[in-house]
C-alpha cells in the first residue's frame, strides 16, 4: 500500500554531515523527512486537510506541531472541547498519532479568581494543564509575559558564547569566527524577533 511505501521511505534513513571536504558518521534517525524531500507536498496535503470549525478556535500547524486555541466566553468551553474530540477523531481516520503524552493544555484568564476549568481528555486521556510551554520556540506563559522567554534566550546565548570564546584560542580567521556567530548564536537571539 502507499502508506507501507511511504512508511518504509521515512524509517530508519540514513543521514550525515558533509563540510567541505570531511564527511560525519552516519547516524540513523527514527524521525521526521529529508529535508527538500519529494513526498514533503503529498505529506502536507495529507496532514494539512484538517481545519477549525468554529470560529471561537483557532488551529494552528507547523510541520508535525498541531495548535488548538480556543477562545472561552461566559465559561462556555463546548466549541473547544467539540474542535479537541474532532481533531483527534480525525487523526485516527488518517492513521496519524497523537501523542497525549506530548500534548498541553494552558489557560490564559487575567480575572482575579478564575474558575477551575474540569480536565480536557483526549482519547481516554487526561491532558496535562500547564502554566508555561514551548510554542515553536517560543516560552508562552498563562501571565503572557517575556521574563522566562528571556531568560533561556540569554542562558542559551552565553552557554554558546562560552564555545566561540573557545574558538578564538584556535586564532581561526574572523570571518569563520562570524558565521558560527551568525549560525549558532544570533540565530537563538532573533528566535521570535517578530513577536
């Protein structure tokens, strides 16, 4: 069938690194696609035919990374709930995973005392509710403030400033010293930037 074939197109790939002229170790990877590869529109189309019903939700998708947003008025949390059960109904149908032990649930509500929303569950499971989470690679918090966002932006960036401080001992020329910078230090520094 198409799905074996794709199936066994995507698992245990082979993959390396090739700089100049040093080649890596290969490595099997268990996950994701080739990068460019030809199968990436009919996977998209695939993946991509789901969408939100009601206007109140709002669902969100970046590669393998699906985002329900609901909006919650006067306690009324059944078009949410309704959006929930119909997503996961329709990855079962497209023989897709859903991995509720990846997935989160978090409340934003500014109201002094809000109240306690019951527990969302997605196929018999009860879905973790947290005050912070990853979106994209962004730190969302239920206060929708930058504090924490900034302060791993600001570890991450002196921990790999610690290996280009490494690098200058090595009397590397500076423009080599500058695209690590731009690779892996300024590329963590403008993560979000439009935001």
């Amino acid at each position: 069938s198409i799905c074996q074939w794709i199936s066994s197109f995507l698992t245990d790939r082979q993959q390396l690194v090739k700089m100049g002229k040093f080649t890596s170790h290969s490595r099997t990877t268990s996950t994701g696609a080739p990068q460019g590869c030809v199968l990436f529109p009919l996977l998209f189309l695939c993946t991509n035919d789901c969408t939100s019903k009601d206007p109140s939700v709002k669902l969100l998708k970046f590669a393998d990374d699906t985002t329900l947003i609901g909006l919650i008025n006067d306690g009324d949390d059944s078009a949410y709930r309704q959006e929930v059960k119909e997503l996961a109904v329709w990855c079962s149908h497209n023989k897709l995973e859903l991995n509720t032990l990846k997935t989160v649930e978090m409340t934003v509500d500014f109201r002094r005392n809000p109240p306690a929303l019951p527990p969302l569950t997605i196929m018999d499971s009860t879905v973790m509710s947290v005050e912070t989470f990853r979106f994209l690679g962004t730190t969302i918090t239920q206060n929708l403030k930058w504090d924490n966002h900034i302060d791993l932006i600001v570890k991450k960036a002196q921990q790999r400033l610690y290996f280009l401080r490494q690098l200058r001992k090595f009397n590397l020329p500076k423009e080599l010293l500058k695209q690590f910078y731009s690779a892996i230090i300024e590329s963590i520094l403008c993560t979000s930037i439009t935001v």
